[in-house]
C-alpha cells in the first residue's frame, strides 16, 4: 500500500533513491545492503521487491496475499542482492503510484491504517491484481450507474441472516431490497440522499459486514449486510459512493469538496448508561451510535431502529458538555458521569471507566466548539418537532 496506511511521518508518494556514497562494510550481521536500504525506507521496515515499493508491516502481510504479484522482504532482517537494491532505486513508491492510480475515480474510497482488514486488501488487490485503475473498464461494477446482487441480510426480528436481492439504481435515486427473490416492490427503499455506508465487521461478526443506514420519517434505520466475496462487498460499498457522489453533483452544482460527504464512519460507539427527561428513572445501559450530530441509542448495537436520538448543536446555540452528574441525582450504577445541556433538557450518562468519559466528552465537545451549518438548523428543527 503506498499512501495510508502508513505512520504519520512517512512521505508515502517520496520516490526512493539510492546514494552513491560508499557503504560502509557489514557489521552485526547485518548486510550492507539491507543497511543502504534501511536508509531511504523511512518508518516501514518492509518492501515488496517485485513491485519496488515500500510497505508498513501491517500491509506487508496484505502483499503477502498476492504473492505471485507482490514479493516482500524485510529491509533490516532479509537479505538484499545488488540486484533487488537497484530495482528499488530505480522504482519507488512514486513511480509505482503513477503507474497503478492513473484512474481512480474520484468516490472511490482510499483506505487509510484504520480501516479494517477487508478494505485495505480489496484496495491493493484492486490496484495490483486487478489493475483497476489502469483500465477503466474493469470499474464497471462499481460506476454503472446500477448494481443489481443478493446479500446476506439479519433479520431485523430474529436476527438470522437470510439471502436478499438489491438493486442500487441511480436513475431511481434508491438502494432497494426484496424478501423474496420474484417480488415486485422492494421490502425497503432507501434513498440515496439519506444513504450512508460503514464496514462493521467486529459489530456485525463478519469479515465482511457493513452497515447500511438511512432516515425513515426522519429516524435512523439500520440494516446489516454482508457477501462472502470480499470484492463484491467493496464494490457495493464504492458503487453506494458513486452514486451519491453523482447525487450531490446535481444536487449542489458547482459545490467542492464533496467526496468527505460520501459516506462517514461513526465518530464514536459503546455502552453508556442513560436515565429518561424527568431524571428520577433508574439508569440503564444502552448502546450509543455517534453520528455526526446525531447521537442515537439502543438496547443492542444490532437493533433496526434507535430507542432515541438526541441532537448535538454547538455552543452558539446553547449546548453545553460537563462532566459528571447533577448532585440529586440518583440510580447510576457507573461512577463516571457526563450531562449534556440542551436548549430544551438536559441528559444525563455514566461511563464505566474514566478513559471512555474521557473520551465521549472529547466526541461531544468536538461538535460543541463546531459551528452548525445551515443544513444542520433543519436537522435541529425536524428534532424539534418529533412527537
């Protein structure tokens, strides 16, 4: 992988070259070429000699994948040839980005070190195997326009995965799924412009889960989804991209930076405890979902629908994040307290340890000292008038 994943520090698009200086004879064991490679490899201590590029270890364990592609050695502990050396120096990591991304489209999404597994091995198996991004007709299924294949999807009831048929059609504006593989209406119709997409594979307990979400009167709906093909996965996760990326472009002409609005991950999930509006209710353990400004809850992480939502607005709009608890109040059973105030309530949450206080304090102060936009004052308005 030759931008993220990679250490912060590393310049992922440097081309590497090699110095003319000599090299100073072998000491510890350690070759003298391994030592002129170390020099010019930054952070990663591992390269794929067939492809001339230098790799974190996380990935060279993804390369290892492709090997009759991508060989990988270790720049300190493998031995090097003179020959393995200069191909290194005559390629790089620059070079081999100008010749495998000529063509990624623009909402195709780029993994950095914190995705999981799945996306970071389709994004280097696309790039090397595939050539994907050499040649433009093998991103049909993903930049068609229309995708048309049956998940596994849980049963929002009993939890049991059951195979259904989808169709992501732009001309319609809509994800749609079927309960049965000859229906004529679709079970669920999710438009695009509510449509948003995130791998959960340790949530949903499988490789290769993603959640799927969107508004239904205004109201957070949840569907999991998953394919035994890794690829086939990431191509419905790029194909939901695309076709919001085309949406927005009509939607908002002339608008930039669009791709972040393609699809989000959650900026923070776990359990906290919560009480209800009249603080006298006992606390009880919920699952909270971070969601841009709209933190939602509910009694399992797996849940179709959330038991409620609540709005973070930022501190121009009165809302405010404190820590702990009001003095009176009473039934918590975690000690770590944290109370958000509101234009119209104030809610109350205990953590079970001091670090993830810490740490939903950190999430909702972020959205606090951010300005709305002017989109987000109708979010405001539809949480307003819910019943």
């Amino acid at each position: 992988l030759l931008f993220p994943p990679f250490p912060h520090n590393y310049q992922t698009d440097r081309r590497t070259t090699l110095p003319s200086l000599p090299t100073p004879a072998p000491t510890g064991g350690q070759s003298r070429n391994s030592r002129r490679l170390a020099r010019h490899s930054d952070d990663p201590e591992w390269a794929s000699y067939t492809l001339g590029v230098f790799v974190c270890q996380s990935c060279s364990g993804l390369h290892r994948n492709i090997s009759q592609i991508s060989k990988v050695k270790s720049v300190l502990l493998d031995p090097w040839s003179d020959a393995e050396v200069e191909f290194m120096a005559s390629n790089g990591n620059n070079a081999a980005k100008a010749k495998y991304e000529q063509k990624v489209p623009v909402f195709y999404y780029r993994p950095t070190h914190t995705d999981c597994q799945l996306l970071r091995e389709q994004w280097i198996r696309a790039k090397y195997e595939r050539k994907e991004f050499v040649c433009v007709e093998r991103q049909e299924p993903y930049s068609a326009g229309y995708r048309e294949g049956f998940l596994w999807k849980r049963g929002r009831d009993n939890g049991q995965f059951l195979s259904r048929k989808c169709i992501l059609s732009e001309r319609d504006g809509a994800l749609k799924y079927y309960n049965k593989h000859d229906a004529r209406e679709p079970k669920a119709l999710m438009k695009i412009h509510t449509l948003n997409a995130s791998f959960q594979p340790g949530k949903i307990g499988q490789p290769h889960g993603l959640q799927v979400t969107y508004l239904k009167d205004n109201s957070t709906r949840n569907i999991f989804v998953y394919h035994k093909d890794g690829k086939e996965m990431v191509d419905w996760f790029n194909a939901i991209r695309a076709a919001r990326f085309h949406y927005l472009q009509v939607a908002f002409p002339g608008a930039r930076h669009l791709v972040p609005k393609l699809t989000r991950n959650y900026i923070k999930e776990g359990y906290m405890e919560k009480t209800g509006p009249k603080h006298t209710e006992g606390f009880k353990k919920r699952w909270f979902t971070m969601d841009d400004r709209r933190l939602m809850y509910f009694k399992d992480p797996l849940d179709a629908y959330a038991r409620g939502e609540v709005f973070i607005g930022s501190k121009e709009n009165s809302y405010i994040v404190l820590p702990g608890l009001p003095p009176s109040t009473q039934g918590y059973h975690w000690q770590f307290g944290i109370t958000i105030v509101t234009p119209d309530r104030k809610f109350l949450f205990t953590c079970e340890t001091e670090e993830e206080q810490q740490d939903w304090m950190a999430a909702f102060q972020g959205l606090v000292n951010r300005p709305m936009l002017p989109q987000e004052y109708a979010v405001e308005a539809h949480f307003k008038h819910k019943p």
